[in-house]
C-alpha cells in the first residue's frame, strides 16, 4: 500500500508541475509585449513561472484583484451547485446501474440511457432555460441561494454526473459478474441478489473508484455549461468569460485549480480502489 500511495504521489507531483506549466503559458499572455514575438513570449513565460512559484497569477483583468483569488471565489460558487449535485449524482447513478446490470430490466433502461447520453448538456441547458432561467438571468440571486429555480440547475449536473456513475459503475458490474467465482457460486444456488450485494459490491465499486477522476470531469463540464447558459456566477462563467475578455491569468489561475481537483480525485480514487481490491496481480 505504501508503494502505491507513494506512486500516485508521484503522478500527482508530476501531474501539477505540467498544469503549472500549461498555466504559466497561458498566464504570460498578460504581460505587455508578450504576443510582439517568440522572444518577448518566452521572456513572460519564464517570469510567470518563476511567479507561480508564489502561487502569484498576476492581477485580473475583470476585477484587478489578484487572479487566485478571484478563482476561489468562483470555485466557491460552484461548489453551491456541484455539491448538492454530487448528492443526486451518486443515488442515481448507482440505481441506474443496478437497472443496467439487472436481466430483467437492462432491455428497458438501455435506451433511456442512450437517449440522455446523446442529448448534450449545453442542449438540455438551453431547452429548461426559459422555464428555470429567468431570474436567473434577470438578476441572478446570490450563489448559494435556491430561489429563483437554482435547484432545477443543480439537477441539470446531477443527472450528468449520474450518467457517468451509472456507465462506471455497470461496466464494473458486469465485469464482476463474468468472474468464475461468481459463476461458481450461482451454481451452488446464491441468489443473484446475495451474489451482487455480498462478494461482487466490493469488486464493483473498486474498479468504479478508478473512474472518479473523470466522472468530477463530466460533473465540473456540465457545471461549467449550466453556469454559462443560466448566467450563474461560477468558475465555469467565470472561466468563459475570461477567455472572451483576455483575462490570462484568471483564466491561467482557474484552470490550475480544476487541474488539481481532477489530479487529487484520481489519486485518491486509485487508492480507494486499491484498498477496496488489494495488490494488483503481477
């Protein structure tokens, strides 16, 4: 166990100075001149990282308040809808699962699964848009607050991450179920529900808490697409609007920070799988 907790701290390590670099490329745009050639550009780029260091953005463009700062207040906002999301996404994800891995009723769910999946989020946003949206869009309240149809947004990134538990978690399942202990253990007469709920959850949910780096991946991407549609004043309208604007190092500070998020979940999901299954066979 230490051996592989010391491995993903290394993947870890490895995966923040490349998000460090990427936004110190992005960052250096900032500076005055930058864009004038290759020189001047690598000139900006080595101060921004050697900035980055102090985990110094530079200023933004939007507010002029230091850019770190600025994106931990929208990752603040966003964490009031991704959150209670979260809480939808999981209960959700799991049932549906279950529904997909199930004989009896796997025929029925697939083509509903199907039919979500092939409906893009910003689609989905758009169409509930003139029914939740407008007091959204006409003076948005505070974040954090649920009036005004904000709980309706946090079902839009639920049903999202949903989805993508409920495709990790049948997969897993399914793989699970094909192992010849559980074939052999039919045999001696379980019941497939004992089967499934005593020796194959284990399984199941290991191999699924490999997938949790890209599953907050599909819920931060359908956040972002929500805050933008609904005007919502999260990282995702946050980030959006720093690219439309040329705010570098907002934008440089708020992809750092998703970056991280994503390389943190991974790790610790690979440990929780690890827990969960043991060593893998070499």
């Amino acid at each position: 166990m230490l051996h592989d907790a010391l491995r993903q701290g290394w993947h870890w390590c490895a995966g923040a100075i490349v998000a460090a670099l990427a936004a110190a490329a992005l960052a250096a745009l900032a500076t005055p001149g930058a864009a004038a050639g290759a020189g001047p550009y690598l000139n900006a780029l080595f101060e921004a990282v050697l900035r980055l260091g102090w985990f110094d953005f530079g200023a933004s463009v939007i507010s002029g308040a230091p850019a770190l700062a600025s994106a931990w207040s929208a990752m603040a906002a966003s964490a009031t809808l991704t959150l209670p999301a979260l809480l939808i996404a999981v209960p959700f994800g799991a049932a549906l699962a279950i529904l997909l891995t199930h004989p009896a009723t796997r025929s029925l769910a697939s083509p509903l699964v199907q039919a979500i999946g092939a409906v893009p989020m910003f689609a989905a946003a758009l169409f509930f848009a003139p029914v939740f949206g407008s007091a959204l869009m006409e003076g948005a309240p505070a974040a954090g607050s649920f009036a005004g149809g904000v709980a309706p947004l946090v079902w839009l990134i639920g049903l999202a991450g949903a989805g993508a538990i409920a495709a990790s978690l049948s997969r897993a399942l399914r793989a699970a179920m094909r192992e010849p202990y559980c074939a052999g253990l039919a045999r001696l007469g379980l019941p497939r529900g004992e089967i499934l709920t005593v020796y194959v959850a284990r399984q199941a949910l290991g191999t699924a808490a490999k997938d949790a780096g890209e599953i907050v991946l599909v819920l931060i991407t359908a956040a972002a697409l929500v805050e933008w549609v609904f005007a919502w004043p999260g990282a995702g309208t946050a980030f959006f609007r720093s690219l439309a604007l040329h705010d570098w190092p907002l934008a440089a500070a708020i992809a750092f920070l998703f970056a991280l998020l994503r390389l943190s979940l991974g790790v610790a999901g690979a440990l929780a799988s690890r827990a969960l299954l043991g060593p893998e066979p070499r």
